[in-house]
C-alpha cells in the first residue's frame, strides 16, 4: 500500500507516552508538515507554539485542573483530584495551535492538527488531537499569564494542539462506519 495512505490508515490516538522527548529534526518536519495544510484563502490562519519546556507544560496542566474544579461537577472533580489527569496525557511536547478571529481560523487550525497527527506517525512517533486542553486558558487572567509565558500574538488563541511523543500504548484499529460513504457513478 502507498505509504501515505499507509499513514493516514494506521495513526490513532495515542494516550500514554514514554517521558522520552523526540528529536528536534523530528519536530521541525511536523511543524512544517503542519504549516502546509490546505488554508482558507491562503491566510494561514494559525500560530503554532511547540512547547517542550515541563515547568510550562506542568503550568498548563495545573491551570486545566483549577477549570475543573471550578466546573465542580462530580466528574470535573474526579478528573481534577486525580493525580495522573494531564490533559496532554504527559507527552513531552504539546503543540498549541491557535486561531484569531478571521473566517474559518478553526477549519485552518483543525487542518494543521490533521497534518501533524499523520507526519507524527509517519515518524514513527504518536499523537494526539486535543480540545480540551484549552480550558487551561478559560479563565481570563490565567489565560492572559499563560499567552504571555508561551509568547503567543496579540489576537489568537488556543483553539486545538497536539501531544506528541514515544508511545507506551498500541491502540488496536478502530471500524469506522462505512455507511457513511457513498460512491455515485
Ligand atoms: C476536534 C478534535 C478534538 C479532540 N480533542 C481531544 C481531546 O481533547 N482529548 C483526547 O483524548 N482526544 C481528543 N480528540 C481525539 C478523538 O477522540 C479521536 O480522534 C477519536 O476518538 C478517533 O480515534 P483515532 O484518532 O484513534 O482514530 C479530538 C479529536 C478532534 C478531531
């Protein structure tokens, strides 16, 4: 089989990560496979922010955690008092892709996200789409802190990411639903 629909067929979410951090070369060609995602009217609608620094990563983590409790539903406050919740499930690097307020920034951002994920397991490496990580940066005044640590511009935001890492897991294939698709001829 051609080996990017090889790529595309078997990369899965991946949540458990070696504490390994992946090469620099490797990170480079993800973000520039990133950057060449299909782009709405060619705006390039994104800021990518690769972050491998743990004191930041851990910041993030905590400011997620502190969301949850504030949410203060029985399951928020499950997933907040337990001490392994990372929702970037401890990989070593998590890519922040975030949007502005021009049309169709999350599609952009969502295609970035798509990139990476495949690149990553071309690689040899493991991933993760993520959302919900970005309720670390919910609270206004955390958010203004975090964006300032993590260097992110005037104007964007977090939308989605991706973890990236070795991974300790091998999801098995999931079915998808093949009704869904319809050839007309
Ligand atoms: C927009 C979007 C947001 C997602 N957010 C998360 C997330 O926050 N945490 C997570 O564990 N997985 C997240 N995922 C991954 C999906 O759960 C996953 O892609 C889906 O279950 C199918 O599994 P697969 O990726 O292994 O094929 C997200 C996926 C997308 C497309």
């Amino acid at each position: 089989m051609n080996e990017t629909i090889k790529s595309l067929l078997e990369r899965r979410s991946i949540r458990s990560y070696k504490t390994q951090q992946i090469p620099d070369d490797a990170l480079n060609a993800i973000l520039e496979a990133g950057i060449y995602a299909a782009t709405s009217r060619g705006r390039e609608a994104w800021y990518l922010t690769a972050v491998q620094n743990a004191d930041l990563l851990e910041k993030i983590r905590e400011a997620a955690r502190a969301e949850l409790r504030k949410a203060g539903d029985e399951k928020s406050l499950a997933k907040a008092n337990d001490p392994n919740f990372c929702p970037f499930y401890k990989a070593p690097t998590l890519i922040i892709v975030s949007g502005n307020d021009t049309p169709n920034t999350r599609i952009d951002c969502a295609n970035v996200c798509q990139n990476i994920c495949v690149a990553a397991h071309s690689l040899g490496l493991g991933s993760c789409y993520l959302a919900g990580y970005t309720q670390a940066f919910q609270d206004p005044d955390t958010a203004k802190k975090l964006k300032a640590e993590l260097q992110i511009p005037e104007g964007f935001h977090p939308v989605f990411g991706v973890c990236i890492g070795y991974t300790d897991e091998k999801p098995a294939k999931p079915e998808r639903d093949r009704s869904k698709v319809k050839i007309i001829k």
